[in-house]
C-alpha cells in the first residue's frame, strides 16, 4: 500500500482536523465562519475552474446537480459554524453520526435494502451519541447548544452529499468536485448575507490584509487537503479510506486540548469510541469498492 497515499489523507484529516482553529481565528478578526467560509470557496472555485473551465458546461447540463450544490454548501456551512462556536471534539463526533443518516438516505433515494447488521451499526453509533451528550437530571439525551446542532446538521447534510454522489455516478469527477465548490460558496455567502442582514451575525469588516490574507491561506489549506485526498482515494482501498480519515477526530482531539485549552469527559471519550467503532464497521463492509472522490472531506 503506497505510504504516500497514506500520508495524502493523513494530511486531508490533519487539515479538517485543525481547521477549527483557522475559523476561531478569522472570527476574532471580525471575520464569522459563515462568511469565511464563503470567501474560501470562492476562491478555491475561481482556482478549481481556472483548472478544469470544461466543468462548468458539464454543471449546467445536469440541473439536477443543484441538489449536490445544496447540500455540500450546507454541509460546510453547519460545520465550520459548529467547531467555530461549541466545542470541537463533540462537534466533531455528532458530525461522525454520518452513517447513520446515510443508512437512512440510502434507503429511502436509493432504496437500498438495511440490514441486520446495518441496523446494528446504527444503534451503536446513536448509543454513542446518547452517552456522549448525556447529563444528569437533562432527561432524554439531545443535542444541547446551537454548536452540538450544528454538528447533527453537517452529519445529515454530508450524508445528503454521499448519497447524492452515488445517485450521480454519471457526472465527470471535475464536475461533481465544481458543484460541490460552488456550494461551498454560493450557500454559505448567501445564508451569511441573510442571517447578517437579521442582525445575528455581523458583516465582514472593512477589508484588511490581516483577514484577507487568513482567508485566502485557510482556501489553499483546504484545497491542498484536497487535492491530497484525490490522490490518496484513487491509490488506497475505500475501506483503508475511511479507517484512516478518521484520524481527523485525533487531529482535532489534540489540537482542541492543546491549543483550545478544552478538555475531553470520560463520557465524551466513551461515547466518542461507540459511535467511531461504529463507521469503522461501515468501512470495513465496503472492502473492495472504491470511495468517490470528494472536495469536502471522506469519512
């Protein structure tokens, strides 16, 4: 198994791993991760399509697309927003509830069957979710902060991009990658400008060199992530894929504990383990096939 391979998704998870940080650091600048968000897409789309200008005839052709646009937009938008806010580790981990919503999804627009051993993965992976935010005296374990929601939402949303990848095998790689960039940025700069314009969020500061700048390393960080994760997909097993990309939940563990100052609960670490032994299972029962390629992330 090629040991750069491995190292290209190594690098995909270190990036979304510690990309908190980034966002945290836009956001003390005046810069929210919404709008952050939004202007790193952007450019990383005008780049993408500096590259590959053919993908875009391939886009308009296929308006169906629109719903893979949606979705990875809203995918990055719930996420950056969640580990900017709320505490990473458990942002991170109701994200990893994925497969759980992609069981689901699947059934329902891919009529894919579920099965007893699907099932079982499920509920392993929501027993997970329930200890990991469970309190005392709180009753029945929900998400309990704005960020804790948001992390359920991008693990619903990027389920939603999953299965639509698969129900569009058809579309080019370039252009599936374009709409997903263009959701990127087109849904986070618009539910930006709208929840700006309510008077919730503040709009970007005066241009600086400082935020600028931030924005534009946080876009190639992202694209390197990127392009790392198509080159590691295409040489390393789908299920090898997913067991390594879960060292993101590592990166983010650490850099959250050492740069964050955050600490981790026994029941996060508990609850944590469960749901991640259950995408392992996932992984392991795709042995054999080969993930699409993906600009956001891979689980």
């Amino acid at each position: 198994m090629p040991a750069a391979a491995i190292a290209s998704l190594l690098f995909n998870a270190f990036v979304w791993g510690v990309s908190w940080w980034p966002f945290r650091q836009l956001n003390s600048l005046g810069l929210h991760s919404v709008w952050a968000t939004g202007f790193a897409f952007l450019f990383s789309t005008i780049v993408i399509s500096a590259w590959r200008p053919s993908a875009w005839a391939g886009l308009l052709r296929r308006p169906r697309l629109l719903w893979l646009v949606l979705a990875a937009g809203a995918t990055n938008v719930a996420f950056n927003w969640g580990v900017m806010i709320g505490e990473v580790v458990r942002v991170v981990l109701l994200f990893y509830l994925m497969p759980v919503w992609s069981l689901l999804l699947a059934r329902w627009l891919l009529d894919e069957p579920i099965t007893a051993a699907a099932l079982a993965r499920m509920a392993l992976a929501l027993a997970g979710a329930a200890v990991v935010l469970w309190q005392p005296g709180a009753g029945f374990p929900l998400p309990s902060s704005f960020a804790d929601w948001l992390g359920v939402a991008g693990g619903i949303c990027f389920a939603f991009v999953n299965v639509l990848v698969r129900r569009n095998r058809d579309a080019p790689d370039d252009v599936r990658a374009l709409a997903m960039f263009v959701g990127g940025f087109v849904v986070a700069i618009a539910m930006a400008w709208a929840v700006s314009r309510s008077g919730a969020m503040a709009f970007p500061p005066a241009p600086r060199w400082s935020w600028i700048a931030g924005t534009i390393a946080l876009a190639i960080a992202l694209l390197a992530g990127n392009f790392a994760l198509q080159y590691g997909v295409a040489r390393v097993p789908a299920s090898v894929t997913a067991i390594v990309m879960l060292s993101e939940v590592l990166f983010a563990a650490v850099s959250s504990v050492v740069v964050g100052g955050e600490t981790l609960s026994a029941r996060t670490l508990a609850g944590g383990a469960m749901i991640l032994a259950a995408t392992v299972l996932v992984a392991l029962t795709q042995r054999g096939t080969q993930q699409d390629v993906r600009p956001r992330r891979a689980t």
